[in-house]
C-alpha cells in the first residue's frame, strides 16, 4: 500500500515538472510581453531551462543507442511494481487519471513503434529547447543580487 502511495506521489511529481516546463514557458512569454518581473527571476528561469535542457539531453542521448529512461519513470515503475500494480486497471482513479495526464501523447498519436515515437519526443523536446533557450537569450533573466549584510551596530555596554 505504501509503495503505491509513493508511486502516485513520483508521478504526480511528474505531471508538476511537465506542467512546470510547458506552463512556464507560456508565462514566460505572456510576463515578458506584460514587463512582469518576477518571469525574470533568475532561480526561475535557469531551474526552467535546465528542466528543458536535462529532458531534451536525455532524449537526444536515448536516440543514439543507450538504453537511458526517464528517472521518474523508473522510480515509478519500480515502486508500483512493489506494490503489485502491474496494468494500469490495477491502480486506483487519481493514478490512472494522472497517468493519462502525463503519458497524454500515448492516447493522441497514431500507433508507432517505440523508436519512431522516440525519434518524433526527441525532435519536439528538441524545438522546444531551443525556443526556451531563445527566450533566455532575448529575454534574459535579471542577474543573481547579493544580500547586503544586515547594518548591525555595536552593543554599547555601560
């Protein structure tokens, strides 16, 4: 039981890393258009970059040969295997509905092979990093500040 609970909580992980890198594009660009300035935070912005950058290398590195899989997938798929649920008619309501939330592509495509779906994700993640990098170099972040040390003055002892 436990193990399926873990399970739910890495995909739904997951689901908030697509939704982070997706939705924080659109931010991005709807921010930048509006001059919001907290799209130009430099935390968010490189954590977002590197979200894209980390998928589309791990894509990329996939397609020439290695045999390398998500590690959120396998974590996953690890832990609902301990927990016996093995087909996605073993697992409760939320999990299928976030499995099919995140795995959404599976349901809209033509049946592929798996190398041709890889071959099609790689050259998406691929676009998409690039139009995230772009947007990083024309609408750069502000630079990390330095905190000020706090003005402390002296105890006067009498």
């Amino acid at each position: 039981m436990i193990y399926g609970w873990l399970a739910e909580g890495v995909e739904v992980l997951h689901l908030a890393f697509i939704l982070f890198t997706i939705l924080g594009q659109v931010m991005i660009f709807i921010g930048l258009a509006l001059r919001w300035q907290w799209v130009r935070n430099p935390w968010f912005r490189w954590g977002h970059l590197a979200c894209i950058l980390f998928v589309a290398g791990e894509y990329v590195v996939d397609n020439f040969g290695t045999d390398i899989a998500c590690p959120l997938t396998t974590l996953e798929q690890y832990l609902r295997t301990q927990a016996g649920e093995i087909n996605l008619e073993d697992r409760n309501f939320v999990a299928r509905l976030v499995d099919q939330l995140t795995f959404a592509t599976d349901h809209f495509l033509p049946p592929l092979t798996w190398e041709e779906f890889s071959f099609i994700l790689m050259r998406v993640y691929l676009a998409f990093a690039v139009l995230v990098l772009g947007t990083f170099i024309l609408g750069p972040p502000r630079p990390f500040r330095r905190r000020a040390a706090p003005n402390v003055e002296p105890a006067i002892h009498a």
